[in-house]
C-alpha cells in the first residue's frame, strides 16, 4: 500500500471578534484539509494552518510523498525536510511566535498517515499512540474579551466582552453550556488591574473552578511580577506573561505560581534551558508544530522526567484537529492539566454529524479505527467557497484592529 494522491483544500471558517494583545481576530480563520489516499483507496484524514507560508509548504510537500508508505513515517519525515530545505517559519511578521514549517508540515501529513494506519489495522490513532488512559478529555473554558460585532455586521450571541463583570457574564454562559470544570482568560487586552480584577470576580463566581490567565507576552517583567505577587494562591498557572526565556526566568524566580509556556518552548532543544533557568514548569504541547502525534506524546514523557507539567494547547480548529487532539491527550499518561479549545467559538465543522458534544467540560475519546470522524464534503465545500469569497489570506489581528481604533499600535510588551 502506498500514498498515490493527496488533496489540499484551503477553507475559511466563521470567527467572532476576540481580542489579544496583538488586535483582534477577523471574521475569518483559515484552516487546510488534507486527503491522502492510498492505492487501495483507504483515505486518511488531516487539518492544519492556512496562512500563505502554511498552504505553501504543504503544497511543495504533497508530491514528495507520492508513494511512500504511510507506515514509514520516519521517511515521511525525511522526504519532508528534503522537500523543504530552506526550512523556515509559518507565521507571519504579526505573530507573538512562530514555528518550524517543517515540523508544521510533517506534522500535517502524519496525522492522515496514523488515520489510514488506524483504518488498516481496525485500531484507533490513541491505540497506535501507546493506548488510551482515560475515554474522556476534560477541557478548559477559554475566555476572551471582544468586541460585540465585526464591522459591518449584527452584535453576535456573546455580545461585548471589555470588563471583569462581561467576562464573568460569558464564563457563565460558556460554564453553563459546556460544563467545563475550568477558566482559561485571554490577557494582554486590558490595563493589568483590570484583569487582575477579572480573576477575583471569577473566582469569586466560580470558588473551585482552576483559573489560568495568558497575555501572550503582553505583560512587562515588572507588570509580571506584580500581577503574579497580586494573584497568588488564585491562579493554577500563569501562562506567558512576558516574551522570552530570560524574562520568563526572572519572573518564575519572584512567584510560586507556576509559568506556563507555548511561546519561549515550541522545540524539544528548547526544554534544556527552560530547566537550567528554571523558566517553565508546564508546557503546552500541539501537535501540529512539535513535529506530529507521536512527538507530542514523546513530549509528555520528557517533561515527566524533567518534572514539568503538561497542558495542551489550542487555535481556531475544526473537528479533524480536534479528533488529533483527543487521541494524542487520551495516551499522554502525565497530561496533568485541562486542555485548551476554540472549539465552541467556531460554530462550524468539516466532518459528518456532530461527533464532538463536551460533557462536563470533557468530550469522548472518538471510537472507531483511526481518527473515528469522516469527511462532510458538503460542508468541506461550504468552507472552501467561503475561502474564496472571503478575500482573507494571511491573519493580521493588529490590521484588522485599526478598523476598529485608526490610532491603534501593536505593542509587545503593551503593559
């Protein structure tokens, strides 16, 4: 059985506007969804990023792969690196962070690679991933502020998010909906004794909820520290408060509150030195830039080593990444922390019927070989009209921003 064609379908999804220390998100993410599909004609399923540098890997990628066999994924890997050899980063000169394509790449492929695998042997992608150690995934709430309405359009469900008692209102709501067992907040938007105000409040609405706050490095060292010396004994962890491994040292240094990272520790050479500076003490793992699945599940086994705590990170996702998700969690044995999602922010998705219900702030583990979700094409078809029409092709949050304020300036450190 060997690889013989690959489809790549770019695709546009519905996105509120959520504030973060860059802008605010436009009306529209961008996502791929990947096809590949065997001689025999078992289809393997995929999603990743579907910003320019992305797509345009993962286009330059596809032809290589041509023949392999979707078993050998340390060849997958390598024909990606020689398909690639100028390497580089994703993201575009916005981002807060920005990573390998070609971990980005190999990890988009390997994903519909381990879901034909799965489909072959009958076993799920938890199974091939070392077997599941719990059937259901508990995630956080992720909170934002936001602007009621995009431009040019009706307020939204959720309506305007810029003060502590908004945010406990879309808490409530989002707890209320979905179950969920604890608070993640988007930072970085408001003065910091806004914010800070914001935890106590929901603390106070929700006494045995674990809170989290992550500004994306908008915070200053100093701004840090004071507002982790402020929320003390609040918060389970803070994560990201400042940019930078040197900086992160210097406030894990003045708090017992342990830092959280997905922006200074993106690559497994990068673990040592958190250690040594004593930088981080959870990392958050995603699989679409730490090189795929089984590299992510790798992951949590060196940081159980290295006695640092494992979370997971999230962006603007369909249920395909979703499903990749839940499996690489369910077989990560050590990941101590609920997991992060966008998922009830989207409002839409690629694979048949509505697989993914939380429970308690949790979902199932999907049943079925493979990943266990298949392809709505209709909908697929849907997302790629609304690609092109949409006009959307890189995301600036800090552009989109100045629509909204003329005057606005991307700053990081802003507080």
């Amino acid at each position: 059985m060997r690889i013989a064609e690959i489809h790549l379908t770019p695709v546009a999804i519905p996105d509120k506007p959520l504030l973060n220390c860059k802008g605010v998100h436009q009306p529209y993410a961008l996502r791929t969804i990947i096809e590949v599909i065997c001689d025999d004609g078992t289809t393997g399923l995929g999603e990743s990023y579907g910003s320019i540098k992305a797509l345009e890997g993962l286009r330059r990628a596809a032809p290589a792969l041509r023949g392999l066999d979707p078993f050998h994924l340390h060849e997958l890997k390598s024909r990606v690196a020689a398909a690639l050899p100028e390497g580089g980063g994703i993201n575009a000169r916005t981002a807060v962070a920005d990573h390998k394509l070609t971990d980005v790449v190999t990890s988009a492929f390997e994903v519909p690679c381990m879901d034909i695998q799965g489909k072959m042997l009958g076993r799920s992608v938890g199974d091939l991933l070392g077997g599941a150690v719990r059937e259901t995934v508990p995630f956080s709430a992720y909170l934002f502020f936001k602007f009621g309405a995009h431009i040019g359009q009706d307020k939204d469900e959720w309506g305007e998010v810029l003060t502590p008692d908004q945010m406990v209102r879309e808490a409530k709501k989002m707890v209320a909906d979905h179950g969920f067992k604890s608070l993640k907040v988007k930072g970085g938007v408001l003065h910091p004794d806004l914010e800070i105000e914001t935890m106590f409040k929901l603390r106070e609405a929700f006494p045995h909820h674990p809170l989290r706050i992550d500004p994306n490095g908008g915070w200053t060292v100093e701004t840090a520290i004071y507002v982790a010396r402020r929320l003390e004994g609040v918060l389970e962890y803070l994560e990201d408060p400042v940019a930078g491994m040197d900086a992160m040292a210097q406030v894990a240094a003045a708090t017992s509150i342990p830092l959280a990272t997905n922006m200074v520790v993106l690559e497994f050479d990068q673990i040592a030195e958190a250690f040594t500076k004593r930088a981080v003490k959870v990392v958050l793992s995603d699989h679409h830039y730490w090189g795929g699945m089984r590299a992510s599940t790798h992951l949590g086994k060196v940081c159980e080593v290295l006695d640092m705590g494992i979370s997971m990170h999230s962006n603007s996702h369909l249920g395909i990444t979703l499903a990749a998700m839940v499996h690489v969690a369910s077989a990560t044995p050590n990941l101590g922390y609920d997991c992060d999602t966008h998922y009830p922010w989207v409002g839409a998705d690629v694979v048949e019927g509505a697989p993914f219900v939380f429970r308690d702030g949790a979902l199932a583990v999907p049943r079925g070989p493979g990943l266990g979700v298949t392809l709505d094409r209709i909908r697929l078809a849907e997302l790629a009209a609304l690609y092109e029409v949409a006009g959307v092709r890189e995301r600036d949050d800090t552009l989109y921003m100045k629509q909204f304020d003329p005057g606005y300036e991307r700053r990081v450190p802003r507080w």
